[in-house]
C-alpha cells in the first residue's frame, strides 16, 4: 500500500507481530531454563539456545523493518484525496439560455 493510510496500518500490524514475537521468546526462555532445571542433556540445551538466538534475531529485524515502516511514514506526505473546489472552474460560468436551432 502506498498511501499514508495504508502504512498505518502496516505499522499497527506490524506491532501486533512484535508483541506476539517478544511474547514467544519469553516463553522459550521459560521452556529453556526448565529444560536446565530438569537436568536435560546438553544437546536439549544446545538446541533450545539456538532456537531462541535465531527467534532473538528475527524479532531484532523485524523490529528494524517497523522503524524503516515508520521513518517512510513519517516522510510521506499528506495529500488530500478529496479534488479542491477551484478545479471545477469551467462549469461555474454563467448558463446561457437555451436557444433552439432554426431548420
């Protein structure tokens, strides 16, 4: 979308996906300090910390794409969708009466 209007709403659905994004990944913290506390063996562990460096990274550019998003909005202009008046100039002259034609 290329109106103003449009990357508004890119932005609000972007944040969406930050907020489930950051939600994710403290629940991978969680699941990875159960995985330490229930003694698992280091390929669990090992496992479950890459997973979450790489959910750590994907949520870091998304995070960059939302502030190029907002940058883009920011610099865009906003223009009026709806024609100004003076463009109808034409029409406004004074009618003239009607005049039938002669045969």
């Amino acid at each position: 979308m290329n109106t103003p209007q449009g990357h508004l709403h890119e932005l609000a659905e972007m944040d969406l996906y930050l907020k489930e994004g950051a939600w994710l990944i403290h629940t991978a913290e969680e699941c990875l300090k159960q995985l330490d506390e229930a003694g698992a063996c280091q390929g669990q562990r090992l496992r479950s910390a890459q997973i979450l460096k790489v959910m750590r990274c994907i949520l870091l550019l998304l995070q960059e794409q939302r502030a190029g998003l907002a940058n883009t909005v920011a610099a865009t202009p906003l223009t009026s969708s709806v024609p100004m008046a003076g463009r109808w100039w034409p029409l406004r002259g004074p009618r003239r009466a009607f005049q039938p034609k002669i045969l």
